[in-house]
C-alpha cells in the first residue's frame, strides 16, 4: 500500500475545464505525466490500478473545516485524525481550517496550537485560515507575519458571536484594509450578531428554548443583510471576499448580486445546506433538532438547497465546504434547556463529495466539470494553489480521486468514519463514490478500507496576491481611482464664522 509508483490505466480524466480518457503516470508524490497508454520502467514495482468506465477526479478541497475545534464549552469530537481519515474515505484530499484566537491573543500563537494539533494527526495536506476577532496594530502586524512567513492568505471575521469573536464594522474596514495591503482575501461568517443576541432573549422569554429557536432568532434577512453590510465593507477599501457558509435564498440572492456589479466576491455553500433543509429544527425529537443546529441554520424554506446548487452550478456561487464541526449528541444536550447552549456544527468532510454529486450532478444541475471547479479547482485557484491542486496534470500533487458516477452509497452513521453519533445526511442514497483515494502519492483509501497514517499530510503554506482573485483588483487600484475635478478656484465671497 506504501507503494510510491501508481499507474491509474484508462480512466477519463475530469477537470474543471475539460474530460478526456487517459492514463496517469504518479511518483513521489507528483503527477508525472498524463498520456495514452502510459509504459513506466521496472512496471513490476508499479502499483496498476484499472479505471476503465470510471473517471479520475482531482481531490475534494474542504474549504471550511474545525477540527478539535475548542467551541462554547466544548472541543469537537472529530480530530485531525478522524477528520482527516473521513475526508479521505470520502475522496477529499485536502481541508482548510481556521485557528481562531480569542480575543486580545495573538493570532500567531493560535496559527501555532492549530499547527501543533493537525500536524502530528493529519492524513491528508491542510492549509489553515486565520480569524481576526480583535482589533489593534498588533494584529496587523502578526497578519503581515502570517502572510509572509506562515503561509496564509485569507483571514475570518465574524459579524455574529456577540461578545466572543464577533467584530464591528470599523474593525472589519480595519481588517480588509490590511488583508488588501497584504494581497489576502477577507472571509466573513456574515450575520448580524447583535439582533442574534436580541432575538434569542426574546425567544426564550416567549418559552422557545429547543432548537426551532436557533432559527428563529436568526431568520434569513439577519444573514442577508450582513452579507450586504459586509461586501460594502470590503468594497470600500476594493478588498475581495469571501463569504463562507451561504445558507440562505436571501443570502446567496445578495452575493450573486453583487458579482453581477462587478464585486471581487465569493460565495461558499456548504454541503448540508445543498442537501437538507432547516425543517429539521421543529422536529419532535430533540437531539435530532439539536443535531442540525449551527450558524448560520439551515432555512426552513425547503426550496432553499435546490436553489443553492443552481446558483452554485451557475458561478453565482462558487465553492463547496462543509463547516464540519461535530459534536456529539451529550455535548449538544449542554442546550437542552436553552438552545442558546447547545454547541453550534454538524459533520460533512466524509460525505460533501458525494452529496454535490448527487444533488448537483445526478439531479442535472451541473456537468462533471463543473463538479470539479466546485469541490477542488475553484478553491485552489481563490486561496492560490492551483494547479498544484485542483488539477490532474503533469506536475500537481497527486491528490486524485478515482470516482465512480453509476455506484451508490446510503449515508450512515453506522458506517461513516467520523467521531460524532450522527449524520445530518442519514439514510440519503448518493450516486457517486469514491473507490480509491490518493493522497500525496499514497492510497489512503481503497475499496472501503483506510491506509492513512496521522502525520502523513502536509501542511500547505499559501502565497498572497492569488491571481484569480488579485488581477482585477491590483487593475482597478491603477485605472478606478477617483480623480479631482480640475477647475478654476473658487474667488466670490465666503462667510466669515463667528
Ligand atoms: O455553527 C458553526 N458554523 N460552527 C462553526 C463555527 C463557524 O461559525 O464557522
Ligand atoms: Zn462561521
Ligand atoms: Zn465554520
Ligand atoms: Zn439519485
């Protein structure tokens, strides 16, 4: 299984911009080359693995995971170990975690504990973005250092948890400023954090304390308007954005909106909100409801998944992560008697590949290529790793999926690989499924069995100014800039202030 030399023979070979059957050639961890009929030497030590009728994708990029994630109280139950393995399981090669400092801590020091806890457990490459929850020149400063120094280039604020991380909209200008001076791109969690923490007194005075009252504290025009709030925001100083977990019709109306005026901005759906919907909060059993409470919620309308995947398959949208953030059902009854206590996150990281497949590829909304820009390219491309990932092609990282488009799973807590004791996505039957995995040159998954070893993947350090994403902006810093009118001074009379 260790084996360093892989012929994938006969595959058709999916990008995001083009399917063609071919073979693929991998050594040390590298795509060295794709072609017909690929002959390498000594074939004896070549681990052969037929692909004929299936195809050959690049590994799922996760673009929003917490693992071990200390939150309200509690750490998630999935590590960087079982995180990683599940992702794997489930053709995902590659997640992007957030470090989140407290506030007043150094943002350094938090990229350091993430570093120390993933590095020793992670079985595929990671990346890690940062959070600004505070203010000052100090955190400018370390942002400068985790930039050229760290390998970061997309820094979360956080519009809602009033009183932990949330930030006002001063230190968001402050923040996208720097993330502009420094050629990172701002992330928001857009919601409205002080009618959140109105909404939920509220609700609990009215004798809503199960789940239903996490949403209803925070319907959709509380995520819309943030996202609206925030995009201003990041415009004013021509700072890119990306929004992260896009839950809502409203939501997602106002980021399609703004790429049609031209705003540098980018919305990521996660793979619940493509799949299931926010009716799950009224159900009558509560640690089913508890399971699916995070932030933002899942929105009741239950047209709201299909209409995420259009406009996902469309470019309104563009990439898919998970927010996996599990807890399990005991430390979500922390809230049994007060939703506001029940530790926000559901999973995802195992089954996002498969879920986008089955509502986005299988329903018809989007084609194969597609599929891939959406679940690796384009998230390589806007945090500046493409073509080293995202792509099958000679010299990227041979992170590589081989998929099979006609074979079914049904999602279960039974046979997932994940920590946690549920699974939103229970009992859905999902076309799409990854037979083998690769992940840096190594089959981590084959066949339903894992080969991981923690410690295996890399940490994958990002360079600022990701062309993708900085081109038009450094354009419009040239040619957009307002410009005085010149005429003649002004000679008539002026009032004297007293
Ligand atoms: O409920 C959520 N989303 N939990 C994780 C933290 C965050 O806001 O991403
Ligand atoms: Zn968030
Ligand atoms: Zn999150
Ligand atoms: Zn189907």
């Amino acid at each position: 299984m260790a084996s360093k030399r892989i012929l994938i023979k006969g595959g058709k070979i999916v990008n995001s911009d083009s399917s063609q059957i071919s073979d693929v050639y991998i050594e040390d961890g590298i795509i060295q080359d794709v072609g017909q009929n690929l002959q390498p030497d000594n074939i004896a030590d070549v681990k052969v693995i037929d692909a004929r009728s299936k195809m050959v994708i690049p590994g799922g990029i996760d673009t929003h995971t917490h693992m071990e994630f200390p939150f309200m109280g509690m750490c998630t139950v999935d590590d960087f170990y079982t995180g990683t393995q599940a992702a794997v399981a489930g053709g995902t090669t590659m997640i992007i975690d957030f470090a989140i400092p407290q506030k007043g801590c150094s943002l350094i020091e938090a990229y350091d504990t993430w570093r120390n806890w993933a590095d020793p457990k992670v079985c595929c490459d990671y990346a890690l973005h940062v959070a600004v929850t505070w203010w000052s020149e100090k955190v400018k400063e370390e942002m400068a250092v985790l930039v050229r120094d760290k390998g970061v280039n997309s820094f979360k604020l956080f519009m809602a948890y009033k009183g932990l991380y949330m930030v006002n909209d001063m230190e968001m200008y402050q923040a996208c400023s720097a993330c502009k001076e420094f050629g990172a791109i701002a992330q928001v969690h857009a919601e409205n954090g002080d009618l959140i923490a109105e909404g939920a007194k509220k609700m609990l005075s009215l004798g809503i304390t199960g789940p239903e009252g996490h949403e209803l504290c925070r319907p959709e025009e509380v995520e819309a308007e943030a996202t609206q709030r925030a995009i201003t925001i990041a415009n004013s100083v021509n700072c890119p954005l990306f929004v992260v977990h896009v839950m809502s019709k409203s939501a997602a109306k106002v980021v399609a909106n703004a790429r049609r005026e031209g705003k540098v901005v980018f919305g990521e759906p996660i793979a619940a909100g493509l799949a299931i919907d926010g009716t799950n909060y009224w159900h009558k059993d509560w640690s089913h409801a508890a399971a699916h409470v995070m932030g933002p919620p899942l929105r009741p309308d239950p047209s709201t998944p299909q209409y995420l995947m259009h406009l996902l398959a469309n470019d309104d949208l563009s990439v898919t992560g998970t927010d996996n953030c599990t807890f399990s059902t005991c430390q979500k009854a922390l809230g049994k008697d007060d939703f506001t206590k029940i530790p926000n996150g559901l999973n995802g990281v195992e089954d996002r590949m498969s879920v986008v497949w089955e509502k986005g590829v299988h329903s018809g909304i989007m084609d194969e290529n597609r599929f891939v820009a959406v679940t690796s390219s384009i998230a390589a491309k806007i945090f500046n790793m493409y073509p080293r990932k995202g792509k099958i092609a000679k010299g990227s990282d041979a992170d590589v999926v081989i998929w099979d488009p006609e074979a079914t799973r049904t999602i279960s807590v039974k046979t997932h690989h994940q920590a946690v004791n549920f699974n939103v996505f229970e009992g859905m039957v999902c076309h799409g499924v990854p037979l083998v995995t690769i992940a840096g040159g190594r089959v981590v998954y084959e066949n339903g069995t894992l080969h991981t070893v923690p410690g295996h993947g890399k940490y994958i350090p990002r360079k600022p100014f990701a062309d993708y994403v900085y081109s038009r902006i450094l354009q419009r810093d040239e040619v957009c800039q307002p410009v005085p009118v010149q005429r003649e001074p002004y000679k008539g009379e002026v009032v004297q202030l007293k």
